[in-house]
C-alpha cells in the first residue's frame, strides 16, 4: 500500500486483547511492513512503550528505565518523516486522561489520525488481566479483585481495572475530534477462532495483506500461568519488601523466576469466572457492545464477540472454590526452588524481549535527542535523516 498521505494509527489497548503478539508480529516484520507503505517505528520492541512512559511520567514514573527520556519525541519524528501510513502500539496509553489524549493526538496534526482499539469479552478478560497484575508485582487475590468489581464502588482496585478497560470510555477519551470513521474497534476472535484471525482484521484495517505475514514469529515476553502458579507469585509479591525497586522486579522476579521456571508448569492457564459473577459480567458487556454502537465507530469483527461465551465446564460458584490449598502452593514452591537452584545462571538469565542494543550507541542517541530540543538544526538534520532512511525503507 502506497499513499502521498500520511497517516498514523494509534493503537491503544486495550490489555490483554493480543496487543503484545501484534506489537511483536509486527516488529518482526518491519522491513517488509515499510516495503508496503506501512512503518512501525523505534530501535527496539520497547520503544513504543517507553515512548508512552515518556509522553505519561505521571503515570508511569516508576517503570522509566534510562532510555525513556526524549523518547516520545524521537518516536514523533520518526513517524513525521515517513510519508505513508505508521503505526505506534502501546496498551500503557488506553488509560489517559482527555489531556493526556489531546497532548498525544496534538503531536500528530503532520499526519491523518486514526485511533485502535483491540477489545476482547470480560469473562476472559477479568482472569488475564488479574493475572498480568500479578505478574507486575500487585498482590490483589481474584477473590478480592472480582469482589471489587462487583461491589460497584470504585476503590483503588476497581478504578485501576476499569482505567484500562472500560472501553466505551477509553473510546470517548481518545476520539475527541476525530471522525467516527477514524476511530477503529477490532474485536478479539472467541476461543477456538482460526489462528491468525485477529492479525487478518488488524491487517485489514492498515489495508495490508495479511497473508503476505507469516504469524510464526518470536515471542518475546509473552507467557501465562495457571492459578495456582499465579496465586504463589501473588505471595511472593506480598513477602517482598515495599521498596524492592521495579526494574530489579522485572528483571528478577517476573522475567526470571515467573518466565522462565513457572511459566509452562500447568496445563491449565485458563481460568475460569465464577457463577456468581457471570451476571454482572453479561450485563456489563452488553452495556459496552450498546454504548459501542451508539457512538457509530468503525468496528472489524462482530460486537457480539464482546458477550461471554458459555464456559467449557461447570464453574465453581465463587472465586474461593477455584483456589488452590497450602499443600499445592507448597509442592509448586518445591519443585520451582529446585527447578531454580539446578538452573545454570545464563538459563535463568531473563529471556530477549528486544535485541541488544550497545551502550555506547544508546547514550548517543540521547545526546542527540538533548541536542535536538536545545538546537533547531540538529532537529532538521534529524529529520533529513528519518527522511532518507524512510526512503530506503520503500
């Protein structure tokens, strides 16, 4: 696809609706991707990330790694330089206030603005997203995190869920000025969907082929638990002093010890709603698929995909019934221990979420993102240079 337009699809979110196997589909496939008129910026897989932790310092202030300043800017210019259609993917921007959207969306008036939304139904939701929290070092149980939701007050724990996934308002936020047709809803294929669907309607939307990408590509950083693996990392979480720094966390905990000795030792990663909160859920749904609807934007797929399917198996009747005892936590402790201490150090190593970049030619880009903000021709020979790469990209 070729175009004299530029363009510039914001995908935002939601969570846990397949952004990380698009983001890293669509890393993989870069080259190919700028040969057909469309650009997914940035050094690394991280960058689009750290772009939106830079843009929200606010927000994300304690994730920022060394790399995040001036990131957003440098990731503006690259897009302004391609002239065709580039794509920034970050889940850390479905949250963001009216202000913080209308700063984002100001960065772009270079380029025709479309903004996407991967939405997925809240019965599968729920589990993941109590799971990723988890695996981020929260401590709330499914119990407690479902009681919440429930109660209909927004507590802490509920307007944390509900800041990231409540999608008629993550919509609202996001499409202020925009046309209807510019803002976009892809629906997350039910469970037993062919493979690769959801990338075929992601495609479609940028007006690629979606054959032409293969969907047998690396994964990074994705990876899940079954529950009682993810109620031990819970624990873990609690046992662990309030100031055990974030990035140590990332590292150590969630890349290491989660990844790479958890990860994979349950066949059971699904994780089943409740009876009791099957209810709430479906009228919840419903009242998302009707608000939807009303405000008249662009949907790839079918709303309907947004009601909870009936579950494989008879659920048990609260969150309470699915929790593993004592003696399973302690044989899954066991066994993970000894798993860790056989381990030689480079195979608990955290696994590549982005290839390695020297030091030396990350401090310098920062030096030149410093530079560009305090000189106006570093800017210009900056995007002189985004220009030509863009150039050679096609």
């Amino acid at each position: 696809m070729t175009s004299a337009t530029q363009r510039v699809y914001l995908h935002i979110g939601l969570p846990k609706t397949g952004t990380t196997s698009l983001q890293e589909l669509m890393w993989h496939h870069r080259d190919a991707l700028a040969a057909d008129g469309v650009f997914f910026p940035g050094h690394d897989l991280g960058a689009h990330h750290r772009a939106a932790m830079d843009v929200h310092p606010g927000r994300y202030g304690d994730w920022r790694e060394t790399r995040t300043a001036g990131s957003w800017a440098w990731i503006v210019e690259e897009a302004r330089s391609f002239r065709g259609t580039t794509v920034i993917s970050s889940e850390l921007l479905a949250p963001a206030s009216p202000e913080e959207a209308a700063q984002v969306l100001s960065a772009f008036g270079f380029a025709e603005v479309h903004v996407v939304c991967t939405a997925r139904d809240l019965a599968r939701q729920i589990p993941s997203v109590w799971q990723e929290n988890v695996k981020t070092r929260q401590s709330t149980s499914f119990a407690e995190l479902l009681a919440s939701l429930r109660g209909g007050e927004l507590d802490d724990t509920a307007r944390l869920f509900w800041d990231y996934q409540d999608l008629p308002r993550v919509l609202r936020t996001w499409s202020q000025g925009l046309p209807s047709d510019r803002v976009h809803v892809v629906t997350v294929p039910p469970r037993g969907a062919r493979p690769g669907l959801l990338w075929e309607r992601f495609a479609s939307l940028l007006g690629l082929d979606p054959a032409r990408y293969s969907t047998d590509v690396p994964h990074y950083g994705n990876f899940s638990l079954g529950y009682a693996e993810t109620e031990l990392l819970r624990r873990v979480n609690q046992a662990l002093d309030d100031d055990f720094p974030w990035l140590h966390y990332a590292g150590s905990v969630k890349d290491r010890f989660a990844a790479t000795v958890l990860a994979g030792r349950s066949g059971r990663t699904h994780i089943p709603l409740p009876k009791q909160d099957a209810g709430w859920v479906r009228d919840t749904a419903e009242r998302h698929i009707a608000e939807v609807t009303a405000a008249g934007v662009d949907v790839v797929g079918d709303l309907a995909e947004l009601l909870p399917a009936d579950p494989p198996a008879d659920p048990p009747e609260t969150a309470e019934g699915l929790e593993p005892g004592d003696a399973e936590l302690l044989d899954i402790a066991v066994t993970a221990i000894a798993d860790l201490l056989q381990r030689p150090a480079e195979a608990t190593s955290a696994p590549a979420r982005r290839p390695p970049k020297k030091a030396r030619a990350v401090r310098l880009r920062q030096v030149v993102m410093q530079l560009s903000e305090q000189y106006p021709q570093v800017m210009s020979a900056r995007r002189a240079y985004w220009r030509a790469k863009a150039r050679l990209r096609r």
